[in-house]
C-alpha cells in the first residue's frame, strides 16, 4: 500500500474510538488529582467527654454539607472513630484510620492525653493531622511538622483567666479546683503560674478524678476555706455534675467562680445546669456573642440546634482551615510542607476570627475572650464577651 494512504487504513468509526481511547489516556492523571478527599476524625463518641464529641463531628459536618462534600474538586469521604476518651483507644483508632482505611488527613480529639499520645503515631506516619487537643507540649517541645492546631492551648486561657482575676476580682485568696488529668493540670498550673507572677497568692488547690459522681467533700471543703474566688476547670458531664452540686452546696451566688469556656460550654453545659452558672466568668476563644462566630450560628441553628459551644464551633473551624490548606495546595495534599507554607502566609478567615498560625509550630494564634454567663433576653444563659485579649499567642517552644 502506498505510504501516502496509510493514514486512511481505520474507519471513521475506529478512529473516533481510537482518539476517545487517547483522550482518556490523557485524562487519568486529573482523575488521578480528583481521587476522594478521605478525612479521618478521631474524637469522644463515648465516655465523659460524648456531648463534646457528637458536637465536634456536628461542626465538621455543617462545613462538609456547606461545601457540597467537596473540597479543592475533591469529593470528601468523612470517616469517624470513637477515642473513648482514653490514650490507647485514640492510638488504636488513628493507626486504623491511617493504615486500613487509607486517610488522606487526620483531625479531631478532645482529650489532651489522647491528643499528647497521637503525636508519635501521626509523626511516624507522617500524617498531615489538625489536632484540636488543647495540651501545651503540642505547641512546645512535643510540636510536630505534621500538626497544625486550629485551636488554643491550654495555657492561652489559663494565662488570660489569671490576668483577668488579678486586675477585676481579686488579688489574694483564690481557691483552685480542677479534675486530675493532663488538661486539668496544665488549665490549673497555668493560671496559678499567672496569677503568682503578677503579684497574686493562690490558697488550696483541690483535685477529682476525671468522671466523679460525687463533689460533696470538695464542696465542703470550699465552702470552709472562704476563698474570695474560686478558678477551676472541669468538662463535659463532670463539668454538669460539679455545677449542679455547686448551687445545691449554696455557692452559686456566693462566691465568685471563674474557669475555662469549656467549664461553661454555651451548648453542652448552660442548657443542663439552669441559674448555676449564672454571673461566672470564663475565658475563652469561642464565645456566641462575638462577632466572627455570627454567620456559622445562624448555619448551626439552622439545622435544629441550640447556641453552639466550643467543640461544634471547632468542628466547624478545623473544617474551614483543611478547606483553606487544599484551596491553597490546589486539592494536593502531596506537597506538606507546600500546604504549611501556604497556611502560615495568610490569617484563614474562620468563625473564631482571622486566624494566623505560628510558624514555628503550627499553633494557632487566637483572640481569648473574657465571656460572663448573663441571661439573654430569651431568658436563657448565654456566654456573653466582655473583654478580649487581642491575638494571643503560645510562648511555644522555650528559646
């Protein structure tokens, strides 16, 4: 056959498949790029911390619903495992997570000790995780490069609680009272460290096992030692159980009670605990008066809910940030150090407000609000900001 006829030797019809074969060829590495986004949450599902947890995954799930499942062209495969509230569950789930389920991304964790004991896991894996555990060393001398933390550290509302103390309520006599575990201790040991530095003194400081039923004798124990203000820190269903006994004791009203917003958690302890609470002080960097938060609780209530805490607005911001990270890395998440970079060149606009991250160990920096428990014109109590301590950043890592 003569060259010159060679390229006639395919029908029209074959050739038509040949070319549709060729173009598909061409198309698999962008259907390669567009593979499902496989996010794994690890968090409390279980245990004392279980309204926290449901709260949390309801947060991340309003975001998902309001991005359509998809984020950066990727469609969001959303995997979710009970920690239990306790380290070696939380191991045991995220190595699942990470090597049979195949994630892309871990995220989530309420516990402190749960969170402290991911750190290697996700690190050996090399794991591209946003953790939402609170505990200092994260930030410190256990920060890895493949965690970032949209959210605060302990110490960034135990140290703002001592400052607000010292200058507004009292400058002596202050009572501490917390449940004995790691976020416990480091919410207690920053506040007394805070407050000890500017010039205050700190009296008994008073311990429970996480998950008490019973406050009788700690309350028996405040109530003898006449402090002028008490600053404590307790969480979930221990933070309910301590309020409930705190007004049936007679303390409610009497003596100044400050703490963590979690003590308080507009969604998981106001609605539980009635006038309890009413008049306590919390910092916090999460608040339904502020402003930043507006637009994500109008979305919440929507779907049903009350005024949202802390760990449904986390849920809901750790979800705007992973969004933020793919649009920025253009949905790849093969490049982490690209993805970091692009994070810390830019505040993410989140319901907690502009958020920047520290570069030197993917922490968050943060406005802390001083929230006082009022009563909102529905009659309900409400977390509602008073000051704020502008962009407050971890000390991090000691030079």
């Amino acid at each position: 056959m003569p060259q010159h006829c060679q390229k006639n030797i395919f029908s029209p019809g074959r050739r038509a498949l040949l070319a549709g074969a060729a173009g598909l060829a061409l198309a698999r590495p962008a259907l390669a790029q567009a593979a499902p986004l496989r996010i794994g949450m690890v968090t409390s599902l279980s245990g004392p911390f279980t309204a926290l947890g449901e709260s949390m995954r309801a947060g991340m799930q309003l975001l998902l619903a309001q991005a359509d499942q998809s984020i950066a062209g990727r469609k969001v495969e959303f995997l979710v495992e009970d920690d239990q509230a306790r380290p070696e569950e939380g191991v045991r789930k995220a190595r699942k997570l990470i090597g049979q389920d195949k994630v892309d991304l871990l995220c989530g964790v309420i516990s402190s000790g749960v969170a402290l004991a991911l750190r290697d896991v996700v690190t050996e894996a090399r794991m591209p995780t946003f953790l939402l555990g609170s505990a200092n060393d994260l930030a410190r001398k256990a920060a890895s490069p493949f965690i970032l933390r949209p959210t605060k550290t302990n110490w960034m509302l135990g140290d703002t609680a001592a400052r607000w103390t010292y200058e507004k309520v009292s400058k002596s006599k202050v009572l501490t009272v917390g449940s004995d575990y790691a976020a416990g201790r480091e919410y207690i040991g920053d506040f007394a460290e805070g407050y000890r530095r500017l010039g205050g003194s700190i009296g008994r400081q008073l311990w429970t096992p996480l998950g008490s039923a019973d406050f009788g004798p700690l309350l028996t124990s405040i109530a003898s030692e006449r402090p002028e203000v008490v600053y404590g820190f307790f969480a979930g269903s221990d933070a309910v159980r301590f309020l409930r006994q705190w007004k049936e004791y007679r303390l409610a009203g009497r003596v100044p009670l400050v703490g963590t917003g979690a003590f308080f958690d507009q969604e998981d302890v106001l609605p539980a605990v009635g006038d309890a609470a009413l008049g306590a002080v919390n910092t916090f960097h999460q608040s339904p008066t502020a402003p930043a938060s507006a637009a994500f609780i109008e979305a919440y209530r929507a779907t049903g809910k009350p005024l949202p805490g802390e760990f449904s607005t986390t849920g809901y911001v750790c979800g705007q940030v992973i969004k933020a990270a793919l649009e920025r890395g253009h949905g790849d998440l093969a490049d982490w150090e690209k993805i970091r970079a692009g994070l810390f060149a830019a505040p993410v606009e989140t319901a907690f407000g502009p958020m920047p991250f520290d570069p030197r160990n993917g922490q968050a920096i943060l406005d802390i609000h001083v929230n006082e428990v009022t009563r909102g014109s529905d009659g309900k109590l409400v977390n509602t900001v008073r000051h704020t301590y502008a962009q407050v950043r971890d000390p991090g890592i000691p030079a």
